[in-house]
C-alpha cells in the first residue's frame, strides 16, 4: 500500500456524557493517533489535519509511500492467579502491632491474616482473644476485619465482614504492585492509586463508593 488516508471523530470532554465518567474515545480516534506515530517512526510522509464537523471535530490523516503498520495498543498485564487462597478466622495470629491507626496515628493490636502478596487479614483487638472485647463482652468475629499493607499496617478504608474482606484483598492482589515494597515506594507505581481507587468503588458504600468511581474515571483521562 503507497497511500492511506482515514477519519476519526472525538468530542470535547463536556459532549462525551456525565462529567465524571465520560465516552470512551473510540479506537478509530486512537487508530489515527497511532497511523500518525508509526508514520513519524517510519520517516514516511504524512500530514493530520483538524476541522470541526457539526458538533465534534475531525482528525484525518493522510500518508504516501511505504505506508507502515501501526503497533497495536498494548494488552493489560495478566492478573496473578491468588483466588484459590481460601484463609479461616482461626488462622489469625495475635500482634501489637497489627494495623495503622489512623485517628491516633499509632499501631494498634489484633489478629493478622498475612497473604503473601503482602497485604493481610487483621482485626482489631485489645483483649488478645478472639470474640472476646476489651471489657470481656462477646463479640462477633466475622465482623470488623480490615484490608492492610502489611508493612506499613495502613488500610484501604473498608471495615468489612471476613468474606468480603477475604475478596477485597484478593482483588487488590491481582494489580501489578509489589505489595511487599515500603509505603513509600509504592506511591509512585500508578497502579497503586488504581488498585485503592478499585477496591473502594467495589466494597465501599455510598459516598465513598461514588467518590472512588470519580477517581477512578480521573486516572483513565489521565492515562
């Protein structure tokens, strides 16, 4: 093929449905972006033009010469394999120092249930038995379990009954993060934000829900 040329359409942000979680732009729009490029690459003559066609604008491209084959978008990465881990209550181990507390800004003590992935299981605790309060009431232990970094001990947010607890770590599990890095490290892997932002939206509720959804919507612009 020695010449080429094709249209794509893309409106502004504002015409593309609800502010917070606009129209996907359409893979012909990226297919132009990415003719450009390869053209670009390639050294091979080419010119993208911008008109506005009634209410959105118009991007074409035209090319002459050994047109070359634009490179496919990537793949997202292959989710790790941890749905098989299937812990029990009973295989949480007592620590001082089991999360973040993030009112008092200290460690506080529970049961830990640690994933090797690096996040764990915990659940508050200041009597050092399980079902059992601070002043010796009964307590169900199914109730109160946290989702944490188990270097750091901070959490995701969520207060959770142990399924869903169990779920909710085994979805932060499949991000490509190294969970066992420090805090700190981790903040600048931007699938650290997305993996945060994902849990909230699928185990929060109400406004913490809504607002992990918009969050999440700001990183796909932004990607």
């Amino acid at each position: 093929m020695t010449s080429h040329r094709s249209s794509a359409y893309v409106k502004s942000i504002g015409d593309r449905g609800r502010a917070w979680k606009p129209d996907p732009i359409t893979s012909q729009f990226r297919f132009i972006v990415r003719m450009a490029y390869a053209c670009h690459q390639a050294k091979v003559p080419y010119d993208l033009t911008w008109d506005r066609h009634e209410s959105a604008m118009r991007a074409t491209v035209t090319a002459t010469g050994n047109i070359p084959m634009p490179k496919p978008l990537p793949k997202p990465p292959k989710l790790k394999i941890v749905s098989d881990w299937k812990p029990a209550i009973w295989d949480a181990v007592y620590r001082l120092d089991a999360y973040h507390d993030g009112t008092l800004n200290r460690m506080r003590p529970g049961f830990v249930i640690a994933h090797s992935c690096g996040l764990s299981l915990v659940h508050p605790s200041e009597s050092g038995e399980l079902g059992v309060t601070e002043h010796g009431a009964d307590e169900d232990i199914r109730q109160r379990w946290l989702v944490t970094h188990t270097a750091s001990g901070k959490g995701f947010g969520l207060t959770l009954n142990f399924k869903r607890a169990t779920d909710a770590l085994l979805l932060a599990a499949t991000f490509a993060v190294d969970w066992t890095q420090h805090a700190d490290t981790l903040k600048a892997n931007p699938e650290f934000r997305r993996a945060g932002y994902t849990v909230q939206a699928a185990f929060s509720s109400g406004f913490e829900k809504d607002s992990a959804k918009r969050s999440l919507a700001e990183l796909e612009r932004a990607a």
